[in-house]
C-alpha cells in the first residue's frame, strides 16, 4: 500500500459538517464524506497552481475535458462524446438546474425512496410536486417498481429523479432494469436526471450504467457527476454532465448562466484539482477501494450477531443497515446513538419521504459510512456489539 488510510484526520478544526457540532467522545458514521485525508497528488497540483499565481478568468483547456473523458472510458469502459459533457459546480447544483430546464413550477417529479435526502427535498425545493415510487424491499434487496412507476408517469409526471448507484440502499442499477425504466420514460415522453455521484465506488462485478448510454433513453436523459465520492473531494464543489441531447445541453448551459455560472470556467483551483485527481488519482481509488472493502468485511461479520442486520452493498462505501427487528422510534434510536453506542449513524427515517425533523414511525434502517480509519471502526463496532451483549 502507498497511501495509509489508518491515519486518521482531525476534521473538527476543518469545520467538517458532520464534526462541528458533536459532543465529544462520538464517532460519527453519518454525512457521505470520508475521514481519509485527500491524496498527496491533488495537494501538490493545489500548491503548484498555487505557486504559479495565475487567478484570472481561467476557462477547462481540452486536458481538462480529456481528464473526465478517459477516466470515464477507463473506469466504465464506456466512450462519452467530448461534445457531450459540460462542466457543473456540482452534482446537486447541476440536478436542480437539469430539473428547472425540464419541469415548470407545478410540474409532478418522481422519487425513488428510500433516497438521499436533498435529492428528495429538489422537487418541493423548485415548487414542483414531489411524486413517489418507493423501492420494492424484498429478501434484504431493492427493486424498481415498475407498475408503479408507469403510473405515475400515466398520471403526468414529467421527471424522474434515479440515484445510480443508490443512496443508501447501494444498490448498482443493471443494463437491464435501467433498460425496462427507460422504456416506461419514453413511453410517456419523460426524462430521467441520473444522480450519478457514487459511480466510481462499485463492488466485485458490479458495473455503473448510466441511462445517457442506453439508446432507449439516451437522449432523455441527464446525468451529473463529480468527484465529490470518489476522491474525497465534495468540498471543491466542481463536476460534470452528460447531456447527449444537443437542445437540453444548450438549455443546461443557458440556465446556468441565467444564474452566474459559466459552464467551462468552474473555480479554477477545484478544476485543476479534479484533473489533477482523474489524471493521478487511480491508484488511490484503488487502494481505498480495497481498504473500506475490508472495513465491509470487518463491520459484517462485527454486526452479524446482533439484531442489526445488513450485506454487503453492490455500490457505495454506505452500509445500509435493517434495524426492523428492534422496533425502536425516532427517539430510542437518538438515545442509544448518544449515550449508549456513542456512535452516530444516519437514522433511515431521513432517507424517507416523511419531514424528517417530524418523523413518528418506527425506525427501520440506520445508515453507516464505513470510510473511515479500521482503528476508529473497531471502537465504533465494539461499542455496538458490547451494548447488545
Ligand atoms: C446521491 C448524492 N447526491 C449528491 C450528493 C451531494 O452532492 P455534492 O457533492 O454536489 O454536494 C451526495 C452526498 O452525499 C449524494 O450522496
């Protein structure tokens, strides 16, 4: 190994937002972040842009493009058209903006739950109509409600929100459930904005399909990602798009800069350093790949003799845990995290269409984030396991 990703980082003078605010003495395994400190090779690119000082209104040069082109070519073998792919500061920033060029105020947008909670509250955010195709659970896995989901579009949707792969149930949509999904788009003149930000973190032989590279739906749909996952870099706020259809990429673009932002200029700094990561950064994804895969391992067989029941995800370094059997509510679950476990996952009810902050039924789901040091795993394991002895 070259990178150490047992050392940890002191993020609370960061102002890490999962950090600021605990007491102290809590592990936190919430917030899709990763306690890993960001590779030396993005650092030195930082100081190096920074030791030339050139600030001004700097634009992505074809190097910058071409850095996204062959990661995604390499990672998911599959060719993105140059043309095709325009800059973003950001997943969510650019899925909002996907959202207004498609839908008007009113308009109904569907949802897959359980879902990362901003990318539920988008459609309500923009005063659309938040619509649900809640997940099919069945034998400890998710699947695509299709009925369900031609219903909702029979019945006017206009939109449909995916997550691939998902966030928090990991799961990694196949060629042929994204096929059967976008049928039912086309069918009803839909479009589908793809939230695409944990492409990168894929398990055994699972691969990343994205609904832009299948013909049925290609050209209805939009798909946004960025480093943010992948290298640990959600605080430099950059990222991109695929847009294979010519009229919404303009309408993208336009949209854009009707707010300020122009699509080749994102911050310099956070361009020069996502290239920097897309260019050098492939053997720390693997290298970390293969540590929180082992942190997977590590946490399973830890969890598998308690009422806490998961498997290993098909994608994303989220474990997504079945805490059912325990029937605790909201408020038993916020007791135990604090003062018994000292551990803070996310709780499931968060992922769920119900107001959060309101939320009254039983918990059914606690999510962990299992990047993180082993040494602080091994705590945060021993603490669970021992309150359930
Ligand atoms: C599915 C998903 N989308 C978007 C984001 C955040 O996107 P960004 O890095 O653009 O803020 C997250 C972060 O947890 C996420 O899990």
């Amino acid at each position: 190994m070259i990178y150490n990703f047992d050392k940890p980082i002191d993020r609370r003078i960061s102002g890490a937002v999962k950090w600021v605010d605990l007491p102290e003495g809590i592990i936190p395994m919430n917030i899709a972040d990763m306690e890993f400190r960001l590779m030396p090779e993005v650092i030195e690119e930082m100081k190096a842009v920074a030791e030339y000082g050139d600030f001004g209104y700097i634009g992505m040069t074809e190097t910058d493009y071409q850095a996204v082109l062959n990661w995604i070519e390499k990672r998911r073998k599959v060719k993105v058209l140059r043309e095709h792919i325009i800059a973003t500061p950001g997943v969510l920033y650019a899925a909002r903006i996907a959202l207004s060029i498609l839908t008007k105020p009113g308009d109904k947008v569907i949802v897959q739950t359980p879902l990362h909670t901003p990318s539920i509250a988008t459609p309500c955010i923009m005063d659309r109509i938040k619509v649900e195709n809640r997940l099919i659970y069945k034998d400890g896995n998710y699947y695509i409600d299709y009925d369900n989901l031609e219903d909702l579009f029979k019945n006017g949707a206009k939109v449909l929100m995916m997550c691939a792969p998902q966030n928090p149930t990991g799961r990694v949509w196949t060629y042929d459930e994204l096929s059967k999904v976008g049928e039912i788009v086309n069918k009803y003149n839909g479009y589908i904005i793809c939230d695409e930000i944990h492409s990168d973190i894929v398990w055994g032989d699972n691969v990343h399909v994205s609904p832009t590279q299948i013909p049925v739906i290609a050209d209805r749909s939009i798909a946004v990602f960025s480093t943010s996952k992948t290298f640990n870099m959600g605080g430099f706020h950059v990222g991109t798009a695929i847009v294979p259809n010519a009229d919404l990429r303009k309408k993208m673009v336009d949209a854009f800069y009707s707010i300020g932002h122009v699509c080749d200029r994102p911050a310099v700094m956070c361009l020069r350093a996502q290239t920097a990561a897309y260019t050098k950064g492939e053997k720390w994804l693997e290298e970390m790949l293969a540590y929180v895969d082992n942190n997977f391992d590590y946490t399973l067989k830890a969890l598998a003799n308690t009422p806490i029941k998961a498997t290993h995800p098909e994608g994303t370094f989220l474990l997504w845990c079945d805490i059912n059997e325990l029937k605790w509510d909201a408020e038993k679950l916020r007791q135990v995290m604090f003062n018994d476990w000292k551990v803070l996952p996310d709780p499931g009810s968060y992922y769920d269409t119900k107001d959060w902050a309101v939320y009254e039924g039983p918990e059914h789901h606690i999510r962990l984030n299992l990047a993180l040091p082993r040494p602080t795993l091994i705590e945060a394991m021993d603490r669970i396991t021992k309150y359930f002895k």
